[in-house]
C-alpha cells in the first residue's frame, strides 16, 4: 500500500471523526451545552472538601434534623478539651421527633436508654463502617475527595477510601438490589451536581442520632461550590415513607483544602475501635 494512500485514509477518518465531533456537538440543546460549560470543578489542583460538622445543620423552616436530648446534652471531645467536661454521645430528643414514624421512635428510645446506661453508642466513623447516605456526609475530620469523568462522579472519603459512584444522564435501574450506598445516578443542573440515590439497605442510619431507615429511603443530594470555589453547600432531601412522617430537609458545609489524597487504614488499627475483634494469641 502507497504512504498516499495510507495516508489518505487517515486523513479520511480524522475527517469523520471531526465532522461525527461537530455533529454530536450540533446535537446538544442550548441548554445541555450550557450545563456541559457551567458544570463545577470540585477536583482541581488536588482539592479535597472537610468538615467537622458531625450533625447536619437546619434549614429555615424545614422539618429535621434531630436535635440533642435536654437532658442529656452532648458534648463533643472538642468542648470536653475546652471545658474539661465528660465527653459524651449523641441522645436524640424524642419528645420533639414528631417526623419520625412510632416504631423509629420505639427502637430509639430503647437505644438511647441503652447508651445513657453506660452502652457504647455506635457510630459507623468509630467502627469503620459505611455510613450510607445521607450518613456519608457526617463522617468528617478528613477528606472527601472528587473524580469527575464524561459518565461518572466518583466520591472518595480519604480516611479508610469509603467509595460512591454516580452514574450521569442515566435512569435509575427497574430493579435494584440494596447495597451500603445504593444506586445513585445525578447530572449537573447548572453550577449544581445533583445526585438521586435509592437501593439503600437498612443497616444504617440518616444520622449520628442512629436514626433507623428502611429500604424505601429517598435521598436527593445537591452539590454545590460556594464562597469562590473556597467552600462547598450539600443542600440534601430524604424521605422514606415507612419511617418518617414527612421528607427532611438539612445541608452540610465543607471547607475547601488543597492537598492530595493520603492513604489511610482504618480496619487494620483495630485496638483503638470496639468492635473488631482482636486475638489474644496468634493464630499459627
């Protein structure tokens, strides 16, 4: 075969595949391009987004989250260091917990009766535990890290590598198996990443209080930068119909910090959790 006429093969298809380019680019609303232009960059330059911010914080007018129970108010170990009081954990205020369902209400109580009598109060930060959503966004102290690809979010807590995916421009499947983080599947609204999630199992909870959910939980998620790109707003909708008597509406705030993700374990530095156990001889 002639260089001439190799090359005008390749000629050929680098034209194809610019005219198929331009084409596609043709085929896109007005309104699909601008969201494809205006989609935020929450990864650049090695950022990753923190909080400290163990609770969610309450919407203006919005039903939830729970708050502390008067009798028995939290305090944190940051306000233990301040202080010097006991630190101690969350006990939610069941008198004031009109959202939630009878049966939510029964188990918690019996919960928070078991933690004010001395039993540990879990929380899946503590044990290494995936937290489920909207739970993810109460781990904190470290973290959380972005990957934004053409047809994927990958969400990454960098304190044990806790993973979500989010699948963009796509419906949900008709049949989803639950699992820890469900199926989430979002697209960009705007400056907005917005990210519904169904298929949750019921082995978590919404929050620290260890509010229990079932497998019809909801949860609409609407990531946001704010404040020049220097924070980020998680403004967060849930409802699950067999536990709560009315959608929650809450929001999280994460600070901007620029460094790379760092490997950390959690699991294998077991002596300091509770709930893994470890042996007390060797095994071979």
């Amino acid at each position: 075969m002639s260089s001439f006429t190799s090359g005008g093969r390749l000629f050929a298809g680098s034209v194809l595949t610019a005219a198929t380019a331009v084409m596609a680019m043709a085929s896109m609303t007005p309104a699909m391009a601008q969201q494809r232009a205006a989609a935020p960059d929450f990864s650049s330059g090695n950022a990753g987004w923190l909080t400290f911010n163990v609770d969610f914080s309450v919407v203006p007018g919005a039903t939830g989250p729970l708050r502390s129970d008067p009798a028995h108010p939290r305090v944190s170990n940051a306000e233990a260091l301040r202080t010097g009081k006991q630190p101690t954990y969350f006990v939610a205020d069941l008198a004031h917990a009109d959202i939630l369902k009878p049966w939510v209400v029964a188990r918690m109580k019996k919960d928070n009766d078991e933690v004010v009598g001395g039993k540990i109060a879990f929380t899946p930060h503590s044990f290494c535990m995936p937290a489920g959503v909207p739970g993810y966004h109460l781990y904190g102290f470290q973290p959380l890290y972005f990957v934004q690809a053409p047809k994927e979010v990958v969400m990454i807590y960098s304190n044990d590598q806790q993973v979500r995916h989010v699948y963009l421009d796509v419906p949900h499947s008709q049949n989803v198996t639950p699992s820890w983080y469900g199926e989430s599947v979002g697209h960009y609204e705007g400056d907005t990443l917005v990210v519904d999630t169904i298929g949750l199992n019921d082995k978590t909870f919404v929050d620290n209080f260890r509010t229990p959910h079932t497998e019809k939980l909801h949860v609409v998620e609407r990531f946001k930068l704010i404040d020049g790109g220097r924070a980020m707003r998680v403004d967060i909708t849930f409802e699950d119909p067999d536990a709560f008597n009315a959608p929650w509406l809450v929001t999280q705030h994460y600070n901007r910090v620029q460094q790379p993700m760092a490997e950390l374990v959690c699991a294998e530095n077991n002596e300091q959790f509770f709930k893994i156990p470890v042996a007390d001889k060797a095994d071979f």
